[in-house]
C-alpha cells in the first residue's frame, strides 16, 4: 500500500475512534469519497484488505490502525 493511501486510512481510522470509540467499525470504502474518482487507488485497498489481509467487510478501526500503523 502506498504511503499517502496508509496516511490516509490511518488518519480515517483516528476520526473515527475518536468519533465513536474503540469499538468503531469501517470498511475500506470509508477511505474514499462517495463516488469513485481514483479507481486505481480503491483497487490498492480493496486489495490490501481483501486478497492480502483477507478481512471481513467491516472491521475494528482499532486493528485497521494497528496494521497500518505495522507496516511504517
């Protein structure tokens, strides 16, 4: 995953704990506006969540962080 998308996607993840708790649930769409104006970037997350991490649909934002923030 390429650096500004994991800058991205962490900074999401903080919002939303801060937001709603630890408990906090999201999936990889939520890294994205709602209409798809970078196909190629959606394809590198929905890869990395899906056929690398094999991740159910929505996931603790907390473990998203913490992936994300393992692979700095």
């Amino acid at each position: 995953m390429r650096a500004s998308l994991r800058e991205k996607a962490i900074a999401v993840c903080e919002t939303k704990i801060a937001r709603n708790g630890e408990g906090v649930g999201l999936s990889f769409y939520a890294f994205f506006a709602n209409r798809n104006d970078d196909p190629e970037l959606l394809m590198e997350a929905a890869t990395w969540w899906i056929s690398t991490h094999r991740l159910d649909h929505f996931e603790k934002a907390a473990r998203i962080r913490r992936m994300l923030l393992d692979q700095l």
